[in-house]
C-alpha cells in the first residue's frame, strides 16, 4: 500500500500528463478548426474564447485547488463532518458565483459584444454563459478527489472533457459550413462544444462520485463561524490561483476587446478588413500555447515541490529547483521562440494555407521566450508563498498590454498588437525575476550557462536561415512549405540540443531526467562532465 506521500507523487504526475494531453489537444484543434471555416471564422471563434478560458480556470485550476487543500487538511484528521461542510459552503459558494456571472453574460450577451466591436457576437456570449453553470459542481468533484489524493478522475475528465469538445468543435463547424451556414452559425455550433465538453466533465466526475466509499446520506449543519472561515478562503485563495492560472486567457481578453476596435479606428482597414487580420493575428495562439505547453504542465509540478521543500525549510533543494527550472525554462523557451521565428513563413503556409500575417506571427513567437520565463518564474514564487507577488505579476502583463495595444495598434495594426503581447509578458518576466532575487538573495541566470545557451541559438539560428535561404527557392505549395517546415524543426532543433549538451549546460544526472535523456547522456563522453 502506498503511503501518502508516494499518493500525492503518484497523483502530481497523473495531472501534469493529463494537464499535457489537454493542452495539445486544446491547441492543436484551432489549425483544422481555422482551415475549416477561414480567417473570419478564426475571428470569430477567438473574440469569444477568452470566456472559456476564465471558466476552464475555474473549473480545473483555481477551485478545485483551493477546495482540495480543504477537504485534505480534515481528511488527514478523519474528519468526516468537517469535509462535509467544505462541500457544503463551498457548492453555495460556486453556485452562487456560477449564477452570477451567467445572469451578467447572459443578459449582458449583446452589450460585450458591442465593447469587442461586433454586434453579432451576442449569441455566442450567450451560448458560452450555460458553461457557467456547469462550472460549480465540476470544481467540486475536482476539489474533492483530488483533496483525498484520488487524482484519476480530475486527469479522466479533464481529458474526456476536451475530446469531446474538440470534436464537437470540428464536427459540427465542418458540417455547418459545408450545410451553406454562415461563419458565426458556425461558431456557434464550436461555443456548443463547450457545453458538451463540460456536461462529458460532469457524468464522468459523478460516476466516480456514485462509486466511492462511504455514501452516506449527507445532512449536516455547518456553523456560521466555519461558514465565514471557508468562504473567505474561497474567495482570497481562489481569486489568487485562478488569476495566476489565467495569464494567457487575460491577454487574449485584451484583444477581444480592443484589436477590432482600434483596427476599424485607424481607418485603414472596413471592419471587414479588420475582421479578417484579426483572424490572421489569432493563428499566433494555438503557436504560443504550443511554444508554452512543457512550461504550463511543468509549472504544475514546480508548485508542490518548492512549497513541499519550504515547510521542511530546506533552502539548499529550493536553490537547486529554482536554477533548475530556470535553465529548462531558458532553453525551452529561447530554443522554440528564435526556432519558431526563423521558420514562420513555411510553418503559416503548412498549417494555415497562406503566409499572410507572417512578421507578426514572427513577433508573437518572440514571446514564448518571455511567456515561459514569466509562467515559470510564477510558479516558484507561488511555491515559495509569495502568491500575491505572482497575481501582480499578471496585472503588469495585462495593464502593460492594455496601454502598449492603445499605443501601437492605431501605428502598426496587428504587427503593433503582437509586439504589444510580447512586452508584455517581457514586463512580467522581468518583474518576477527582480522579486525572486530580492526573495531568495542569490543572482540568476548563472553565467556558465547562458554563455552555452547564446552560443547554442546563435548556432540554431544561423543554420536555419541558411536553410530558409536555400528552400525557399523550391517552395511554390503548402506540401513543399511543410517538407519546408518539417525538415527545419529537425535540423535547427538537432542543432540546438546538440550545442546545448555539449556546452553542459545540464549535468548527465540532469538529462537523465529528460525523455530519451540516457541516450543524449551519451553526447556528453565527447565534452567534460560537470
């Protein structure tokens, strides 16, 4: 039998791969979705996917977090009265906020819709507010099992919830616009796969529900003082992870409100017009959440360990994480924003049929450097305590994108809009990492491995554009552009690990940590171990 420490383990790994799977799914979807209905169906499908996103951070990140440190603290004191009273204020608590807010997107559908600059948007609000309700009860199921350590029917339902969704999404976008429907029936159609993908969440937590130990008849009356004690934990802990975990979802929020707008505005583009590079700007998303997905799901791992070396007061394992996880953060994110900027052009081309919209694709994919850095350096510091310091982290990133978009877009249009993203989390970035020095009094990056890591996207980058230089010639179709594409993501990618593991930046013990990381060790018998 496990002891609870190995459950806890055990379960952290389950919901950093689901967290994974999840993503890829979530990402990858988007390409097929946006080759089926264009750039003005994309636009569409995006002006509204920031409300999705605040509610998948309700449902899988913030509140079942919050309710399952709960339910553990009066598990672990067999307790059983006590979690029943967790339960109990807390399905009050999100029913509450649920109904809340889909009362205001609901009645207010056509209003949001007017401040993202589209009236016909309204249907989809109001289609996307009944996920609302679903939200409180999933959360509640989430936080339950997972504050027992049971973390299987987080990880089954959160990935049964997104395949459902994704095919629904396809599905019926793909048969709408083949029925002669217009782009927003069929976005329509994509924000039902929200709702289906949601309820799929919620049968599959409640047959886990119906199966457990110990179903008894639950009717306990919770005491106004323990009332008041959960709630506020509610409210102040969930506020904070949910906002820590909805950074990409608020800058995106930012240009559904304001990219349209100061398109039409600048009066070079008909709304139309605006429509369509609004689309053509949103191809970056599924490429940022692709460049970010290690760093979101290894952030998921980051918290409890940090947070686990800091109840032991173990500060030499902090130190250690914390180098550690800034050079995989350094590397992964340099290694795919430069990768992704010097092969934009064929990579719009293989996915989304045109290169239209390349250099500000190429900025956006700037800053996945500056994404990874700021989701992994939150992380830490939320692992150290410092919750507060990684919420104001995300209110620098969004004000910064608010005033940078207002200042750049009537210049540039969406090339302004892009480098408005990436300062952002530029912004964020550095601000975490000043906070984190002045915490933990000891400088980071260390100079023996950002010297190798330079020299290793230097390398990459220079081997990539004297590729692209001789391909393009050859390139005249969207199979030639993704032989392109593909050949270049192996070449530069090679290249690039290559370089970083002769230049020792990991130790062999570090890389054994790495998938496939024993055979790379090998590379290392050339070069002198650290």
């Amino acid at each position: 039998m496990r002891s609870p420490e190995e459950r806890i383990w055990r379960g952290a790994a389950v919901l950093t791969i689901a967290a994974f799977v999840t993503k890829i799914l979530s990402a990858f979807y988007r390409i097929p979705y946006q080759n089926i209905v264009g750039d003005v169906g994309f636009y569409i499908y995006q002006q509204v996917y920031p409300i999705y996103g605040i509610v998948m951070s309700l449902a899988l990140y913030g509140y079942p977090i919050v309710i399952s440190k709960l339910v553990a603290e009066r598990a672990a004191e067999h307790d059983e009265k006590g979690v029943i009273s967790v339960l109990q204020v807390s399905l009050l608590f999100l029913c509450s906020l649920g109904l809340l807010i889909f009362s205001i997107l609901y009645i207010g559908a056509k209003q949001i819709a007017i401040w993202m600059g589209d009236g016909e948007l309204a249907p989809l609000v109001r289609l996307l507010s009944f996920s609302f309700l679903l939200f409180p009860f999933i959360a509640l199921l989430r936080g339950y099992f997972q504050g027992n350590h049971n973390m299987i029917p987080t990880a089954v339902s959160q990935v049964g919830e997104q395949f459902v969704r994704v095919t629904t999404i396809i599905f019926l976008s793909y048969w709408f616009i083949k029925s002669g429907r217009n782009a927003y029936e069929a976005g329509a159609a994509a924000m039902f796969g929200a709702f289906a993908g949601g309820l799929t969440a919620l049968l599959l937590l409640t047959a886990y529900w119906m199966r457990r130990k110990n179903r008894g008849k639950i009717h306990i009356a919770v005491k106004s003082a323990d009332t008041k004690r959960i709630v506020s934990y509610l409210f102040i802990e969930g506020f904070i992870i949910c906002v820590t975990n909805m950074l990409l979802t608020l800058i995106q929020l930012v240009d559904s409100f304001s990219l349209l707008s100061l398109l039409v505005e600048r009066g070079k583009e008909s709304l139309e017009q605006a429509k369509i590079w609004k689309g053509i700007y949103d191809r970056g998303q599924p490429l940022i959440q692709l460049g970010t997905v290690v760093a979101t799901s290894f952030s998921l791992t980051l918290v409890p360990l940090i947070s686990g070396a800091r109840k032991r007061n173990d500060e030499p394992f902090i130190y250690e994480k914390t180098d550690l996880s800034l050079r995989i953060a350094t590397v992964i994110g340099l290694g795919a924003a430069l990768g992704l900027m010097c092969l934009i052009r064929p990579v719009n081309v293989m996915l989304f049929e045109n290169d239209l919209g390349s250099l500000p694709l190429a900025i956006l994919a700037a800053s996945i450097f500056f994404t990874t850095l700021a989701l992994t350096l939150s992380a830490l510091l939320q692992g150290m305590g410092y919750e507060w310091i990684a919420v104001a982290g995300v209110c620098v990133a969004v004000a910064g994108k608010t005033a940078c978009n207002w200042l750049l877009i009537p210049l540039f249009g969406t090339t302004g809009a892009a480098a408005a993203t990436t300062l952002s989390y530029a912004a964020m970035a550095c601000f975490l990492y000043v906070m984190l020095q002045r915490k933990l009094h000891i400088r980071f990056p260390k100079k023996t491995y950002l010297y190798p890591v330079m020299k290793s996207a230097i390398a990459m980058v220079v081997v990539l554009q004297l590729y692209t230089m001789l391909a393009e010639r050859w390139i005249d179709s969207r199979l030639f552009a993704t032989g392109e594409a593909l050949v270049g993501v192996l070449l530069g990618g090679a290249t690039y690990i290559i370089m970083v593991i002769k230049g020792n930046v990991f130790s062999q013990q570090e890389l054994s940590f790495f998938p496939f990381g024993n055979k790379l060790r090998l590379l290392l018998e050339t070069g002198d171990g650290r």
